[in-house]
C-alpha cells in the first residue's frame, strides 16, 4: 500500500479530476472508485466523489497494492529473429499485445513467451511483464528485444536510459516535407483533453525527441524512416500528429476515416541495435517491410 499527499491549486476544483492529473496511472472513474471506497482524504477528512476542492485543500490518496495476475502460457507461433541464453530478439506482428493489461489477459507476447521459453525470462518487471525491456503498440509491428535474465535486463535497460540503443522505424504519413531529414524536439505528456493519448505539451511532460528522414514522396503521402532518441509513450504517432503529417491509418491521432485501407497504421519498427549485455558485441537486426505495409506503399505506387 502506498500514499500520496498532494496540495490542491488554483486549478484542482473536481476531487477527482485533480487526483487523475497527480496520478497518470489512475483514470477519473478509478479515483472516484478510490473516493468511494474510503482511500481519499480531504484536510485529513473521508472526500466523496463529486466534493469540490479549494486552493489550500491537502488530499491524502491511499492506494492499495497492485494484485499480480496469473498470466498462462500459451503455444503461440513466434517469428524469432535472433535467440541465446541472454536475449531474443521476436518480430511482432501488427495486432499483437505485449503485455497482458485489461481487455487483453490472453494471445499477448507474453503468453507466447512463456510458453517458448519456458520461464526463463528475466522478472524485474514482475509477473504481467516477465522479459519485456520495451514495448510496442498493439498495431505497431516490428522488432522487440526480450531479457531472458535481470543481468540481461539491466544491461539493456541502462542502454536504453542512456540512449545509446538504436531503434528505427518506417511509417506513411499524411501530406509532404520541406526538408528530407530533420527532428523533432518536443516533449510529451497526457492529454488534458483525453487521458487516452498523448499530446505535445509542457506540463507533466518529458522531452522526446525523433529524427525522420524521407524516404520517397507520394501524391499526398511520404514514406519516413523515424530515429528515436527518447522512447517516449506513442512517440512517433504524436510527434507525426505535431508536425500535421499523422500516420496513415492511425485513426487515433489522425483522420477516423483513412483515405487508404491499411487495415490499420502504417508503422514498423525495422531495425535495431545493441550491445549484447553478456558477450559486449554490438548488434543490428533488420527486419522486412510486413505484407500490409508493402500494399500500402504499392497503392501509392511505390
């Protein structure tokens, strides 16, 4: 069980809209929950959902422990790139979820990966995320590295904190460049607007930055290779959607009706690289463009 004390400002009127800003991980419906199960306190009194704050007010979030959930292995197919007794290196395909999370308890990565490698996976992240150093979206295919062991984890996790770990993807976007290679320098945090994206923005952000090179120029779209130096939470489809160039079939950050039927975004993590957390080579893996991503770019006459 952990606390959080806060004090409310100027902005903070709805008790729990103001405990959702403090707490990114907790929806409004989740803290009105916490509010009417007794873990929120107003001035060191028991708050209901829909108490109003004034500037001064000190409120106490109680929340509970995280109960871990039994995640079963499952004999999923897996397209393996690279594999030793450190790492694997897995090419995910589009539609796939990582980890289990609610609405997904099963045919995540996960349940493939416990299944294949049979409990050798590294545990710092605990039982829903056994192995997993990064992530990729749902509906982002593409290369992730998976930590067999915590030294593995580790040592791949501090390359990443470091930024010395080199992902690069491929993406279609809306609309054409001035310039052929450039970065975007802007940081991201939740949307005030909708706590299910992302946005640019300032406040209760982190700096992300992408470099995009352009690969070739279509009637209304471009194909982009994006260097990320920061892995920030939907990095590239927000800075895309920044730049007015969102990401083809990214009905999240983009137009609800795509102009061409991908059957989702157009977004690929191609290549990767590290140094290996046992052996201290440097690696490089590429993967091929997936079959959704080369009709795409064949409609565009690529």
């Amino acid at each position: 069980m952990r606390q959080l004390t806060f004090t409310a400002g100027e902005e903070d009127q709805r008790l729990d809209k103001a405990i959702s800003r403090q707490l990114e991980e907790l929806s409004r419906t989740a803290a009105q929950g916490l509010c009417q199960g007794g873990g929120v306190l107003v001035n060191g009194r028991p708050a209901g959902k829909k108490q109003l704050l004034r500037p001064g007010d000190v409120v106490t979030v109680t929340l509970p422990d995280p109960v871990e959930l039994e995640v079963l292995p499952e004999d999923i197919p897996l397209d393996i790139v690279y594999e030793d007794d450190w790492l694997l290196v897995v090419n995910k395909p589009k539609g796939m979820v990582v980890h289990p999370a609610p609405g997904n308890y099963t045919g995540t990565l996960v349940n493939a990966l416990l299944h294949h490698c049979k409990g050798s996976l590294s545990g710092i992240n605990g039982v829903i995320r056994p192995g997993i150093v990064h992530r990729i979206d749902k509906d982002t295919s593409g290369l992730l590295m998976v930590a067999k062991n915590d030294k593995a984890h580790q040592g791949l996790a501090e390359q990443i904190k470091a930024h010395t770990f080199t992902r690069e993807y491929e993406t279609i976007v809306h609309g054409r460049f001035r310039e052929e290679n450039f970065t975007v320098d802007a940081p991201i945090g939740r949307s005030p607007a909708d706590r299910k994206k992302m946005c640019v923005t300032q406040k209760n952000a982190k700096n992300a930055v992408t470099h995009f090179t352009v690969l070739a120029e279509h009637s209304g779209f471009s194909h982009v290779k994006c260097r990320l130096e920061t892995g920030r939470t939907h990095q590239i489809r927000v800075h895309c959607a920044y730049l007015g160039h969102p990401v083809l079939g990214d009905v999240v950050y983009g137009p609800k009706k795509p102009a061409i039927d991908t059957k989702g975004q157009c977004l690929h993590a191609r290549s990767i690289g590290f140094v290996h957390p046992g052996t201290g080579e440097t690696m490089s893996f590429t993967s091929t463009l997936p079959g959704y991503f080369m009709a795409a770019l064949e409609q565009l006459g690529e």
